[in-house]
C-alpha cells in the first residue's frame, strides 16, 4: 500500500464528526453495532471513507467501529493447505508426466492481502499451478524421481519471493505423487531388471577370479611343504567318517598319472 500522507479532507472530517455525534446520541443502544470482536487468529482491515485507516491491521479483541463511515474486513491468520490437483506436465526428456502437490502458507500481512490482491486465496493457487508447471518443464524424469525435495525447496522459494508483496508467508511445498505412463514403467522396470542382473554377473564374476587367487596360493602352499597334502589329506577322511559314510576316497596323484603317459608312449 503506498504510503499517502494526505487526510480524508475537510468533508471526510465533518462526515466522521456526524458519525460519532450520532453514536454518542443514540448512546448505548449504537454501541452494539461500534464494538466488534476479532478472533486470537483473526485481523480486521478498518476502511473509513475508503481508505485504510492505518497500515498496521486491528485486532484480536475489541474495536471500534463507527456506522457511516467505516467499513472492516476480517483476514484469517492461520496456515492454509492448498492442494494442487494433477497436472499434466512434459518433462526435459519428454516425458509426460502427471504431479500433484500441496502448499502450505499463511497471510503475514493482512493489509497487504486486503488492498493487493482481489482474491488472495485464489491467486496464490492459480501461481502454485504456474509455478509447479514451469519449474518440472525443465527437469528430466531422473531428476523429478530423485530430487523431490530439491524441487519443492526451489518452488517454495519461488512462490515466496512472488507473494510476498500479497502479504503471504509460503511456509512448505510437498511433491505429492508423479505419476508416469504404464509403458514406461515396463521400460524402467525391464531396465532396472537389467542392470540388477549385470551387477550380479559382476559380483559372480570377481567371486571367481577371488577364489582361483586363493587355490592358487593354496596350491603353492601344498606344493612347498608335501606333508601338507597329507594331512588335509587326513582332514578330508575325518570329515567324511563324521558322516557315517561308507565311501573312502583315495586320491590319485597326477603326477603318476604323466609317469604312466610317458610310459606309454616310449613302449
């Protein structure tokens, strides 16, 4: 509201002097209709003779009114949640998407409300819808999946900074839900599928290659100290008496296999 320093005039004066002369006449009866009540969360806007009466809204408890001459408006102070229904949004990879959400915010300034804006309430839904569009446009569907926070931070601070000099306090925006045609939730499921089963290759793949290092290096071991062989030899044959199994297994060594190879081949 801009600041006017001028008063309500030489005929503004006489109209309100005739009001409170009439209120102090029709004393006490006139009193029911000067003295209105404002709520702990409420504010009155007081008008006389259309203009505000200060910058600074009246309330909570009792105030004065005089007939004629002024007019209020109670604004409500308390946080609001304004539901933002779905919409059909296009992302940066073309993807069309469907997202909703919700915004909470109060009205901080309720001359600001009053004298700004014609209907608060619905132009800061009517901003929220623009500003939700805008602001997922130029996002990819990877980004609107994985940053929802990020976003709502960037819309609140966005909505705050263009209400602010309606006299409105955007206090959180959430992301409710984004929805994504069935199709390409096959693709991305397929896809997801994919990638966990090359990751598993993977894991199997270098469990692998981990256990061929460790037989190697036991196969050194063995190789450096005979009596090794056979004492894990022993360990083998413990275990399957545990068992009650009556197989015995006899190893076979592979060097006598290529002794008798050779043989073989030189008769």
């Amino acid at each position: 509201v801009a600041d006017r320093r001028e008063g309500i005039g030489i005929c503004g004066w006489i109209l309100v002097s005739l009001s409170f002369l009439l209120v102090l006449i029709t004393f006490p009866i006139s009193i029911w209709t000067c003295i209105k009540v404002i709520k702990e969360y409420e504010r009155a806007v007081v008008f006389r003779l259309g203009r505000i009466l200060s910058k600074k809204a009246k309330g909570p408890g009792l105030i004065l009114i005089l007939p004629c001459t002024d007019i209020f408006i109670k604004v409500d102070l308390r946080t609001v949640t304004c539901k933002i229904p779905p919409q059909e949004i296009l992302t940066k990879d073309a993807v069309t998407t469907q997202v909703d959400g919700v915004v909470y915010y109060r009205i901080h300034s309720a001359v600001s409300a009053i004298a700004n804006v014609t209907d608060v309430h619905s132009a800061t839904f009517l901003l929220a819808q623009t500003t939700l569009r805008n602001v997922l446009g130029t996002k990819s569907l990877s980004q609107l999946l994985a940053g929802r926070e990020e976003i709502a931070h960037n819309i609140q601070t966005i909505l705050d900074s263009a209400t602010d000099q309606w006299g409105i306090k955007v206090a959180r925006v959430e992301i409710k839900d984004v929805r994504i045609p069935v199709a390409m939730q096959r693709a991305m499921a397929a896809e997801a599928e994919a990638a966990r089963e090359a990751r598993a290759k993977v894991v199997a793949a270098e469990g692998e290659m981990n256990a061929s290092k460790a037989l190697k290096q036991a196969s050194m071991v063995l190789t450096e100290s005979p009596a090794g062989l056979q004492l894990r030899y022993l360990q083998t044959l413990t275990a399957l008496a545990a068992e009650n199994n009556s197989t015995i297994v006899f190893p076979l060594p592979i060097n006598m296999l290529e002794a008798l190879g050779q043989k073989n081949r030189g008769g």
